[in-house]
C-alpha cells in the first residue's frame, strides 16, 4: 500500500498549527508500520527553501479557469528528512514567504489540480489519497466529478478535519477554475450559497476523520455552519486522536532544554530546566509555575487571560509565563500586566520553539482554556514532559486529560469562562502544595502513550477497510 498525504502544512518545513505536527509526523510512523506514505505539498519562499536544495522531477502547465500557469513538482536532492516530500512549485501563485492570506482561492486551487495532474501521469497510482483540511478538500469532488481524472475515480479519498472553522469558501464565479464536470453536479460544491472546499470534502470523501473522537461528536453540534452536513454523513465518518512525535518530543534527548530527563530522574531534571526558566525571567523556583503556549485567540480562551491573570496573580501564590501571538488587543493586555506583576509574571510575545521546549520541561502547569480544541497537542507535550495540564474540557483535550478529582492526573473545567478558569487554577495551587501526590503524580503522566503508533494504526485499519471494501 501506498499513501500520498496532501497538505498545505508540514512540519519542519512549514507550520502555522497542529496541520503541520500531523501531517510531520503520521506519515513517518505509517512508514515504520510497512506502509509507503509521502507527502505532497506547496514550495514556499522560507528558510527551509533557502536552506536546502531541489531537484524538479516533472514539469507542465496548468490551467486556472482563463489562466494558464506553469509548475513543477520538486524533491529534495539530499536526504534532510524522515520522511519523503514532495513539493508543487507555482511560482506565480505559491512561491510566498507566508502560507496563508486574506484570499488563498487561487493558490490552493491551482495546488491541487497540480497535484491531480500530475497524479494522472503516474506509472503506480497511489492506494489512498489522504487530503487534509479545506486546503485539499475539492481534491475528493475533483476525482469523482471531473472528467479528466476518471482514472483515478477508483482510488479512495479520505479527508481529515484538523478545523472546521476554516472552509475555504468562494464565490460561483470562480467556479470556472475547476477542470470540466457535468454542471449537475454543482450542488455537491455548494453549501449555503458559495463554493465551499471543505463541505465539497465531506460530501465526496470516502471517509471522513477528524483529530479527536469528541471533535467528531461535538461537530454535529459545532462546526461553522456544517452541523446538518457532518450529521447526515456521520456514518462515514470517525475520529482518530491525533498522536505526537516522540522523537522530537522526548525529555530524554531533547536538545532545546537545560537538562534531559526521564520519569527515573524527573525530580532533578524538572528542577535544573524550572530554575533555567525562572531565571530568564524573573522568578522564584519556589512557586509553582503555570504557562500558556499558543496563538492568542479567541479559539483558544486568549482573550479571558488578562481578567484571569490579573485576579490570580494578585495573590501573589505562584508564577505565569505566557508564550504566544495573535490578536493585538490580547497582546498588549497582556504586555500591561508585566509591570504590576514583575517578579510572578512575564509574557513572551512571537514564537520561539527552543524556549517552548524549555517551558514544557520546566513548567510545573500548562493553561490551555480552548473554547475549540479539535485534538490539542500541547497538553500531549506536556504530559510527555511531566507537566500537568490545566485544560478546558473540550474536543480531544476532553479525550486525554482526566481531572483529578475524577481519579485521572490532570485538571478540567466545564466553561470557557473566567470564573472557570480561576478556579481550576486555583485547585492547581493548592494541589501544587501536596507534594507526594503532586510528585507521584507527574512521574505518572510521563508513562502515558500519546505515541502516533496507535494512530498510524488506525489509519492503516482505515485504509485496509477501504482497499478491501
């Protein structure tokens, strides 16, 4: 069996989100479990393009509605990464020092007919091909409708939703940048008056996945406007938690922290990266640390941290680290609290992945108060890291933190709100203050497998399923 991911992100070469962790890190387990998965995915204009070299393995033209625009399909002349990737150049249109833009209809339209173009001139087609979020999602409509690809109509299409907020949506007008189809079946297209890619997915997929078991559940209740659609095909779809790579994220080898680790010896590891941590920014040790990673959105409750941060910081009982960027206002709320609260609070704003692995490995809580959390991640690298999650329950931070209270190792709360939050922070603090149990319990965490063994697995089952079926 062979699988062909297609993805707008993949991480190391391009991440915005939890997008680029997956689509880095499933198609490498897939390959260790016997199954030949690469990805395909746009060449963009950053500091991996620059770093390394390619060699262009086919070359045409494509059109784009009334736009004819030349492209390649590029690969790495040396071997950089676990994984193979493949790259769609369209200089014109991809070769950009972002990934996404205000209007990316253009772009990652023109991307996946390249990839369906040159998918045609394959020898071996692929077993399964794998999109990955609206990104990818006419990809499926494409195969099934589109004349010029009937000889690939046979070869099952799954789609996961990493988030549904996000549909793609255009206008019918531009509907003309899709290659010929039978004008019927418009409607597969449509949802509530424009094009939309990611409904357009959904309804022409195989099977459909998204990246936590509640996630699935809670976009039938949830999802943007696409509720009665995930309801009526429910029957092919299903929700595979997300795993993470233990390669990279491993206490034991990591390169970005002050000191490695393992469950043996997390009493002395947690303590040197704490005392690292707390001196770049200005803390005592002694407190229990609490941090956020992430964008600061309104997707991830950033907006309530200001309030809440303010009212616990006052007590003056532990220290906040806050690392992260996005809405302006959040930011500067944040930035304004520093001065009140020097010696307990410090905020980082950007993004940084070295001193993200050293919050994860010094941290004694991680915040993650998602009003929409598809999967999370960062609670997977924090329980690797013996650092316990304060999260609300939501989508896959339901499905893998347990609270305390309920004989699990973490802690929960039901609403995004800020008497919620507050409160579950302050259990935290008071638990902090329990040694034994709050030792016993963080050496626990650490033996829990978010691995993407499991995962891979399942998608291999999925696949199997399918090829069988």
């Amino acid at each position: 069996m062979n699988v062909i991911h297609v993805s707008a992100e993949c991480y190391p070469i391009a991440k915005v989100g939890g997008l680029g962790d997956v689509v880095g890190s499933l198609p490498k387990y897939q390959q260790e479990a016997g199954v030949g998965a690469k990805v395909i995915m746009p060449f963009y204009d950053n500091k991996f393009s620059a770093a390394h070299s390619f060699k262009s393995i086919y070359e045409s033209e494509l059109v784009l509605g009334e736009e004819i625009y030349p492209y390649k399909i590029l690969k790495l002349i040396e071997e950089a990464l676990d994984i193979d990737v493949l790259f769609v150049d369209i200089p014109k249109l991809l070769f950009k020092n972002f990934v996404y833009s205000e209007d990316d209809t253009a772009r990652f339209t023109a991307f996946q007919i390249a990839v369906m173009d040159w998918l045609l001139t394959l020898n071996e087609k692929p077993s399964i091909i794998h999109c990955h979020d609206h990104h990818t999602g006419l990809i499926p409509f494409m195969t099934q409708k589109c004349f010029k690809y009937e000889a690939l109509n046979q070869i099952p299409v799954i789609l996961t939703i990493h988030n549904a907020q996000y549909q793609g949506w255009f206008s019918h007008d531009k509907v003309h940048y899709l290659p010929a189809f039978d004008i019927s079946n418009n409607g597969l297209l449509d949802w509530d008056g424009v094009i939309n890619p990611l409904a357009a997915g959904i309804k022409c997929a195989w099977r459909v996945t998204t990246v936590s078991p509640s996630y699935m559940e809670e976009l039938q209740q949830a999802a943007n406007g696409l509720e009665s659609l995930l309801s009526h095909e429910n029957k092919k779809c299903v929700g595979i938690l997300n795993g993470i790579d233990t390669e990279v994220w491993n206490p034991e080898t990591d390169e970005f922290i002050q000191k490695n680790y393992s469950a043996k010896n997390i009493q002395s590891g947690k303590t040197a990266n704490k005392k690292s941590l707390c001196k770049e920014f200005g803390f005592s040790a002694l407190k229990p640390l609490f941090a956020f990673i992430g964008r600061l959105v309104y997707e991830k409750g950033a907006d309530l941290l200001p309030t809440v941060l303010e009212e616990i910081l006052s007590k003056k009982e532990c220290n906040i680290l806050v690392l992260g960027s996005g809405n302006s206002e959040v930011e500067s709320a944040l930035e304004n609290l520093k001065k009140k609260h020097k010696g307990v609070y410090n905020v980082f704003i950007g993004y940084d992945e070295k001193l993200s692995h050293l919050i994860y490995a010094g941290a004694d809580f991680l915040l993650m108060p998602s009003r929409v959390e598809p999967c999370g991640l960062n609670q997977l690298y924090s329980l690797r890291y013996g650092t316990i999650p304060v999260v609300r329950s939501i989508g896959g931070l339901k499905d893998t933190v347990v609270d305390i209270e309920d004989g699990g190792f973490g802690f929960a709360h039901a609403e995004a709100s800020e008497k919620d939050i507050s409160k579950t922070i302050n259990r935290a603090v008071e638990f902090y203050k329990e040694e034994r149990t709050f030792k016993k319990t963080r050496k626990y965490i650490m033996s829990i497998d978010h691995s993407w063994n499991v995962s891979a697995q399942q998608y291999i089952d999925l696949y199997n399923s399918l090829k069988s079926g």
